[in-house]
C-alpha cells in the first residue's frame, strides 16, 4: 500500500513539473469584434458521451462560439520555473509532508498554467466564456481569469452532481465545490436543489436540459417486449456498486426467467467482471440504440445514464447499493432485496415529472442562444 502510495505521489509530482497546459483555437476566431470561447479539455473528446456534449452545444449554438481545446503538453524546460514556484509555497506552508508536497507541486503547475492561459486570452476580445467542466483546473483558470476583467462565464452539467456523505464518496462534489462560474446549464430541478444545499442560489443555475442527441432517440413504448432487461454499469470510481449490480441482476434473472445485457461505462474494463457473471448473463451493448432495442427494462446505480432512459420512456430501477446519494434516492424509483423481482418492467412511472427534475430541456435552444448572445433562436428552429 505504502510503495502504492508513493509511486503515485511520484507520477503526480512529475505530471506538475513536467508537463504545461497548452491552448489552441478548433474555430474561426473573431479577434476583434467580440467572440463566446468554448473551451474544453482533450479528455472531453476521448469518450462518446462527453464528446456528445460538445458536439450538440455546438449544433445548439450554430457553431457561433469559438472552441478552444486545452490539453496539458510534456514541457521538460519548465521544470527549473515551477520547481522555483513549488519551493517558494513549500516553505510558506512550514510542514513537509505528502499532503504539502502535493499541494504545492499542483499551486505550482497552476500558476504557471495561469500565465499561460492569460497571454492566451489576451489576443482575444472575449464577451462570453463556457466552460465544459469547471472542475478541470485548466478550466476553473479560465473562467476565473475572465471574472476579473467582468466577462459574464457559463459551466455545463455532463453527469447528475451529488454531495458527500459519509457512505457515499463521490469526485460529483468537485463539480459543485469548484464552480466558479456566474451560471450553470443544468440538467434541471434535481440539480438546482442539489447545489442550493451547498449555499449557491438558484439565480446562478440555468435549466435547459442534458445536451444530447435526440435525432435518432426511439421511444421505448413502440418497441415490442423483450426477453431481456439491461445493466448499466457506473464507472470505475464506483467499482463496487458495479460489483452489487452484477449481483442483483442475478437474482433477478433467476427470479424472472429473463437474460441480461451489460452496457458499461467508458472506463470499465469487462474482464474485472467477467467472474461474477452466472447464467443470465447474455453479452455486451455498446451502442445505445442497440441496447433500448434489446432490453425491456433497467437496473443501474448512480449514473446519469438513467436520462437516456427517461427520453426513450423506458422503466428503469436505481439500485439501492450502499451510500445512494439522496438526489437519487428522493426523486428516482428504486430496487432493493426486497423488491418483488419477478414483476419488474410493469411499473408505471410519470416520465414527464422526471424531465422536468432532470432534463428540463423545452427551451433549450432558446435559454442558451439568448444567454449567450442575446438573440431568438429563429435561424436554429
């Protein structure tokens, strides 16, 4: 655990002193005249879903923001300026140990960072800014940049953001913690309720729904009845209520005589499974029009997913693993050991009512381009 540990510390410190944030415009950009940055890290192009959010808020705003894209570039002739920066914090805080040295490796990186993203921002006359995640620190620096010189910034919901208890750890926080920005474009009232247990108003949250794309979406209710009901994995920093997923489906299966698919997360690997998998198990879906297709119904833990399932009107069932966050547990319908497991699937559930706690996006295109450059949205209709 120890040698762990250490290697770890060892593979962060060389990631602060090594390695610098680079900045590149995706767009036309209109230098002089004013322009709303988008900007977005390398990692929100790697993974379908995020990679959707992009895409759709660019349709959303007709490809009128300019894009930046971040991403952090192995620079070796930065280490003598932040070392410099990391020994000057080193000896202001007076301790030395792992935490400190952390802490001072990552105040380091940022403040070289800061510098790099400053003269950046400076070619531009920015009127607006979005960010993709306030809680990436390449994007938390632009946005708090942009604050001082008064430019109004926006942050984008990509997951259903929760607090911390102490049975229920989860990196979401970041995500409320971290938000710096003037305003959020929530997902919907779940969400608002979420963050004003954290002391942030409502007049900062925004409610337009999850971008996704809808063009291809098939309501469930058209499709006919299936032999088989899905499993939608969360990622791996949820391991263990995978863990507790595969053993419901389980009981399920031998329970209902039905088979179960397995969508997983980006992040799972399936051979960290594939040993608790038994008879019901039938294969893997990726795609998601594939999986609604093949399932007739859904069990999941905490995973945004649960959105697509609303859209397609399709049942589905939030597992009661250890430490469900209150905003699932409040709002969304559950499954437990005591659940009658034969008769899932005929629950009703108000779909409409959830839509509006959780993807409340009527006026989307609307609330967004008003926002953002204060005009209808008639040309996008």
């Amino acid at each position: 655990m120890y040698i762990l540990r250490y290697f770890e510390l060892f593979r962060y410190m060389v990631y602060c002193f090594f390695y610098g944030v680079v900045c590149e415009t995706k767009s036309a950009a209109e230098r002089e005249s004013g322009c709303v940055l988008f900007v977005y890290g390398e990692y929100a192009l790697k993974q379908s879903s995020s990679s959707e959010i992009v895409r759709v808020f660019n349709d959303v705003t007709g490809s009128r923001c300019v894009n930046v894209l971040t991403r952090d570039e192995l620079s070796p002739w930065l280490f003598l300026h932040k070392f410099t920066y990391f020994v000057l914090y080193l000896l202001r805080s007076k301790r030395l140990d792992w935490i400190s040295l952390i802490v001072c490796a990552g105040a380091a990186k940022a403040r070289f960072d800061t510098k790099v993203i400053g003269r950046f921002l400076f070619d531009f006359n920015v009127i607006k800014l979005v960010t993709f995640c306030d809680a990436i620190g390449a994007e938390n620096i632009f946005a708090q940049i942009v604050s001082d010189e008064d430019v109004v910034s926006y942050t984008l919901q990509h997951g259903q953001y929760r607090g911390l208890e102490e049975v229920n750890f989860s990196q979401d926080i970041e995500a409320i913690s971290n938000f710096c920005s003037d305003y959020l474009f929530c997902w919907g009232e779940a969400t608002v309720c979420e963050f004003e247990k954290y002391g942030i108003g409502r007049d900062r949250m925004l409610c337009v729904g999850r971008f996704m794309d809808r063009s291809n979406l098939t309501v469930v209710d058209e499709l006919s009845s299936h032999g088989c009901f899905g499993v939608v994995f969360s990622g791996e920093n949820s391991k263990l209520n995978n863990f507790d997923l595969v053993r419901f489906s389980e009981l399920i299966s031998s329970a209902s005589g039905l088979g179960y698919y397995v969508k997983l997360h980006p992040s799972n690997s399936l051979k960290d499974y594939s040993d608790l998998f038994g008879s019901g198990f039938v294969g893997v879906i990726d795609d998601s029009n594939e999986y609604f297709k093949n399932t007739r119904f859904s069990i999941m833990a905490m995973t945004g997913f649960f959105i697509e399932c609303i859209a397609r009107k399709q049942i589905f069932y939030v597992c009661d693993v250890d430490g469900l966050a209150p905003v699932f547990r409040k709002f969304l319908p559950q499954l437990d050991v005591c659940s009658e497991l034969s008769n899932l699937g005929s629950k009703e559930l108000d779909f409409s009512a959830l839509k509006l706690l959780f993807d409340s996006n009527e006026f989307q295109v609307e609330i967004v381009v008003s926002e953002l450059f204060g005009v209808g949205n008639g040309i996008f209709l």
